[in-house]
C-alpha cells in the first residue's frame, strides 16, 4: 500500500490554524469574550489564549499524522483498494470495471504544497453522499492515475491496459464554437444583476403600496406626509436595488471568473471530462453511457433575452448540492449560452441529446390553476374569517379590521396573479417529444426546463388524473428516471391521456 | 390484465391507522383549549379559537374517517408477464406501470397490527424510486414475490441482447 502524499499533512495543518483558532473562541468563550472574563486586560489574556491554542492544535497535529500513517491505495491487477481514517476506519475495494466516475479536486491550499484530491467512485447508491475511493497525492500523481483509471476502466484489468486515449477538447476557453469569454461571463453578470433588481423593484413597489393603505386608514402620522412617504421609499428601495446589485455583482464575478476559470470540457474515448474553477480546480471524468439527462434551463429574464444554461445529470450522481466531491458543482455542461447556440453545442459533445422539437402541448389551461384557486381560495376564506373573528373578539376598532382585511386580501391577490403568470408560462411550454427511444420533455413556469433523457434511463411511468380531467381525457404524466437518491422525477402536466400508454408501451417493449 | 382488489382486512387495518390518528388529533385539540384556559385568556377568544379548531379537526375527522373506504375501492393493482400495474388516489387518481425488467429487489414488510392481521406490503425497488403495493394478505404478498422473481428471470433471459 502507498500511503497519501506527505503535503497532506502540511496543508491540512494549516488550515487547522484557522480552526483551532475558532474553536478556541468557541470552547472558551466564558474566558475570552464574556463580559466577566477573569482578564483585565489582553495582554494577560495572551498567554491563556495561545496555551489553549497549541492544546488544541496539538490534537489537530495528532490527527493528520494517525490519518496519514492510517492511509492508503494500491492498484492492483484487477482493483483499486483504499483504507483510510483514524477511529472510523474504512477499506474500499472498487473494480476497474465497475469505475463510475473519476474527478480531480485541488484548493488553493492543496495547490500551494502541489497536491490534488483523486475520488473514484462507482455510482453505487450505498456511497451516495461519499466517494467509494479518495486519494490525496502530488498534482502530477493524480494526473497520471487519472490517464490510468480511465485506460483501466475499459480493459478492466492492468495486465491489459491499452495507451490512454488521446484527448479532443470539444468546448472551452479557447474554442471558437463555446467560450465562456470575457464578455459571455459580463453579459452572465449583468442578467444576475437584473434579475435581482427586478424583483428587489417588484417587492418593493408591493411594499410601498401595502404601507401606504395602512398609512391611508389608519393616519399613520409618523410616515409624514405623502410627498416625504413616497420619497423615503422611492430612496429605500434605490438604495435596496443598489446595494442587492453589488452583492449580486461581487458574487457573480466571483462565480464566473474565478469558480468557471479555464472552462474546459474535453472528450477522451467514451469518457467526458469537465475541468474549471481557479481557487479550486475541479476535474470531472465520467462514461457518456452514464449521462442519463440533459436539462436545459432559462430564468424568466434568461427566457426574455434568450440565453440558457445546459446541466448534466449523471446517474451515480445525487442532485442534492452539498458538501462533498461528488455533489458539488459536477452537473454544469455549459454555465452560459444563447439558446439558439444550443443545438450545434450539444452536436458536438453530446449529439445523441440534442433536444427534439415538441410534439405535444398542454390541451387545457384552466386545469393549471384549478386546485391552487381551490385549495387557495378555501385558505384564505379560512385565514381572513379566522382573522376577523379574532379582531372582532379582541375589541379593535373597524379601522384597523379594514386595513387587515385589504392586506390580506392585497397579499392573497399578489399570490393569485403570480400563480397566473406561473399558469399562463407552463401552460406555453409544457409538452413532450419522444423520438427513437429519446424522449425531450418541455416543463416549467417562471424557470423553463427542457429534459432530453433516453428510454433505457427511464425506470417506471405514472399517470395522474382527476375524475373530471378523465373524463376529458386530460393527465399529468410523471416518468421516474434512474437515479441512486431517493428519486428523481421528469414530470409533464395537463396532456391527452393517450401519451401515457405511449410511454409505457415503450417502456415495456 | 387482471387488476386484484385488496383484501377486506385491509380495510380493517386502514381504519385501525385512521382512529389511532383521529385519537391523536382530538387529544391535541385537547391539550391546546388546556393550555387556553390555564393561561387565562378572554372567554370570547378562547370560545373563537376552540370553534375555528373545533369546526376544521370535525372536517379533518369526517376525512380521516372516510378515506379508508375510498382508498380501498380505488386501489388495484395487477401484474403480467412484463409489468406491474398499481392504481390508487382518491382525487388525484394514479396509475403506475413499473416494467418488470427494472426491478432491482423485492421487500415483504409488517408492523405489528399487520401481524395480527396476517397482512404484508410489499416494496419493489427499481433502479431509481421505490413503489409500495399497498398492503396485501402475507399469502397474495408471497404469491407475489415469487411470481415476480420468476417473471424478471425470464424477462432478463429475453432481454439479455438489448439495452436496458
């Protein structure tokens, strides 16, 4: 077994002297930060402090050293094995055969002791939220098990191992067909930075409009007078837009220069790999036959302006974000693109995926609102009535009962109209497309979502109706995709009842 | 395909589950009218609250009391050489077709009331979301499971050259 690359060690040092740092604070806050702390001044509290401090790093410093002399990875004929940790010990053996997905992370810490985080995973759904195998090893290391495992995972043996493919970059930086360029990721900025305004604008507005009924009925003499009211709030809510603006900016820039720096995707065999970020570089090779969708997306102002993102899912790979390697950031194809732009890039990298024109669409519009107004309309009838019997057994005067009653009703028609845009956009895009065993699903209100997934990923379909919709032959058809999290489910709303006994016709063949 | 209606011991079970959740429900609306006249409010608040609550837990126990019944004469399910079938909902009406190609494994479950009704559910697992057959007598549940292991060996057999 060969243990894990010494800078393990150095780099999660010091990174732990940020945590002892705060777990200093956090364990001895009676004795730092309270406000009968025993010390009367910092510099008797100096000595105190970095006492605590080297106790706990000390057990840091014990930690990574039993880590590393726990740790370890060999491959052999047929395998990769793997045991690490310190109280939790745990050994993992994966078949080359079975290899699912291989990525690359680097940090800025790793980067400056020049060492890289491999995972080799097998999509099993047992390790759904944690990587089958991890090794920690110099840059270059990592790179050559990487070129290794890809070669393995075909031969399934190493006696066999054929020379690694060569690699085709299919999109990137410099690529003239995609390139997340300088002014694509201003142009990225600038919609985040709409979008924000526009609804910070639209709340605001509704805000205004609800303060100002309350001033009216209720002679709120503390808002002033009309004209310095309206002032205020025209104020509050540039400052609000403006200052929204720039954390949408800040984080925006941050996301697009730095987290997509050196887009790259590149082809290698029957393998893709996705490769980005600055500060933490992350490298992604999986097997194109364990792409199990394609989902394109278009916010609302997206949708306007015509741009989209195109997302990957891969089976093996959970959909929830989180804090672990195989979550985290694996599922963006292209981050920012025009929609037009869409089919030629998917002809490239994925030509089996480009999505098919829709051959369905949604056969009533009413159906979309239906049970929300009933259930809705039933809430709030409930919430108003409760309300005012309250306020009536309470004693308070008739005004004040008004101005509630308008707010609850000004809220309740907000979330109507909403509701009707929301209808009125999915009852425009909903429908499907099924194609030589491709199926592409149009879904979607505000955000428009377009699946393209092919038929052997597809594990169970369900119809859903109501009497009243059976009777017009109207049914909501969800498909249950492969996948190793609790489920993942494409859904297409208000279509003929007929298009579920095509899908499970298919499905059963 | 012939689609197989539930046994009437379900029925039986489902009203079990249905009166342990209604028991439930009055003695929390119980506790809450408690903690209202312990705490001293106003008569007329303590009156509008216990009848906003009292009226919606009436309503909620007229549901809870009547949806075994319904669910039972809308529930079937059935299963052929190639598929599973399962319907079910009361409003919104379901109906789930899981190829039999797709199963992974197959679970037999029982809580105690379902032991003492000799009853069983049965879970199929595909590749991706689980389906529950409701609840069966433990009989039809290991008719079941053995029909369906037999059924995906010969369909694997059928299968074996193509994609799935």
């Amino acid at each position: 077994m060969k243990r894990f690359d010494k800078g393990y060690i150095y780099s999660s040092l010091l990174t732990d002297l940020f945590y002892s740092f705060v777990a200093v604070f956090i364990l001895f806050d009676d004795l730092f930060l309270d406000e009968e702390s025993p010390f009367e001044d910092i510099t008797a509290a100096v000595p105190v402090f970095v006492v605590c401090f080297l106790a706990i790093y000390l057990i840091f410093v014990a930690y990574r050293i039993l880590y590393y002399r726990a740790s370890g990875y060999e491959l052999t004929d047929r395998e990769i094995r793997c045991h690490r940790g310190v109280l939790f010990r745990k050994r993992s053996v994966l078949d080359y055969k079975k290899v699912h997905a291989i990525n690359k992370k680097q940090n800025i810490i790793h980067s400056l002791f020049g060492i890289a985080v491999l995972t080799v995973d097998s999509g099993s759904a047992n390790t759904a939220h944690q990587a089958e195998i991890t090794v920690i090893e110099k840059s270059e290391v990592v790179d050559a098990l990487m070129r290794e495992l890809n070669a393995l995972k075909e031969t399934g043996e190493r006696s066999g191992a054929c020379e690694p493919k060569r690699e085709e970059v299919l999109l990137s930086d410099k690529d003239s067909l995609y390139c997340f360029s300088s002014a694509k990721k201003w142009l990225y900025i600038l919609i985040n930075i709409v979008s924000a305004a526009f609804f910070t604008v639209l709340f605001s507005i509704l805000a205004i409009t609800v303060i100002g009924i309350g001033k009216a009925m209720l002679e709120l003499d503390f808002l002033g007078t009309w004209g310095e009211y309206f002032l205020y709030a025209v104020m509050i809510m540039a400052g609000g837009v403006l200052l929204l603006s720039i954390f949408t900016c800040i984080g925006s820039i941050t996301h697009a220069f730095i987290g997509y720096y050196g887009f790259t995707v590149t082809k290698r065999d029957r393998s893709i790999q996705i490769s980005y970020g600055l500060l933490e570089k992350h490298t992604n090779t999986f097997s194109y036959d364990r792409i199990k969708a394609v989902k394109i997306s278009q916010g609302l102002i997206q949708r306007i302006l015509g741009f989209a993102s195109i997302r990957l899912e891969v089976i093996g790979y959970t959909v929830e974000s989180g804090d672990n390697d195989k979550a985290a950031g694996l599922g963006v194809l292209i981050p920012f693109c025009k929609y037009d732009e869409i089919g030629e890039i998917l002809n490239r990298v994925l030509p089996d995926y480009i999505p098919s024109e829709k051959r369905t669409r949604a056969v009533s519009f009413f159906p979309f609102l239906s049970w929300f107004l009933l259930i809705f309309g039933i809430l709030t009838v409930i919430l108003m009535t409760g309300t005012l019997a309250l306020l009536v057994a309470s004693g308070v005067s008739a005004t004040v009962i008004s101005a509630v009653m308008f707010g609850m009703l000004g809220a309740a028609l907000l979330v109507f109209s909403l509701k009707l845009v929301s209808a009125l956009l999915s009852y425009h895009t909903e429908g499907i497309a099924v194609e030589n065993r491709k199926l592409t699903v149009y879904s979607g209100g505000f955000v428009k979502t377009v699946t393209v997934f092919m038929a052997k990923h597809l594990v169970a379909v369900e119809n859903v109706t109501t009497p009243l919709r059976k009777k017009h032959g109207i049914a909501s058809v969800v498909m249950h995709l492969k996948t190793n999290a609790s489920s993942n489910e494409v859904k297409v709303h208000i279509q003929k009842d007929t298009l579920s006994d095509e899908l499970e016709t298919m499905l059963t063949l | 395909m012939k689609m197989n209606k539930l046994d009437k011991s379900v029925l039986k079970l489902w009203y079990i589950h249905a009166a342990i959740g209604a028991l439930a429900l009055v003695l929390a609306v119980l506790g809450v009218a408690a903690v209202l006249i312990a705490t001293e409010v106003s008569g007329d608040i303590v009156l509008t609250v216990l009848v906003s609550v009292g009226t919606v837990v009436a309503l909620l126990l007229g549901v809870i009391l009547t949806l075994p019944l319904l669910r039972y004469r809308m529930y079937a399910w059935g299963y052929d050489d190639k598929r599973i079938v399962v319907k079910q909902g009361v409003i919104f009406r379901q109906r789930v077709v899981i190829p039999v190609c797709q199963i992974q494994d197959l679970h037999r479950t029982q809580g105690p009331i379902m032991m003492m009704l000799k009853l069983s559910g049965v879970t199929i697992s595909t590749a991706g979301s689980n389906f529950d057959i409701s609840t069966l007598t433990t009989e039809e549940a290991d008719r079941l499971i053995d029909a369906l292991e037999q059924n995906l060996e010969t369909r694997v057999e059928e299968l074996k050259h193509e994609e799935i």
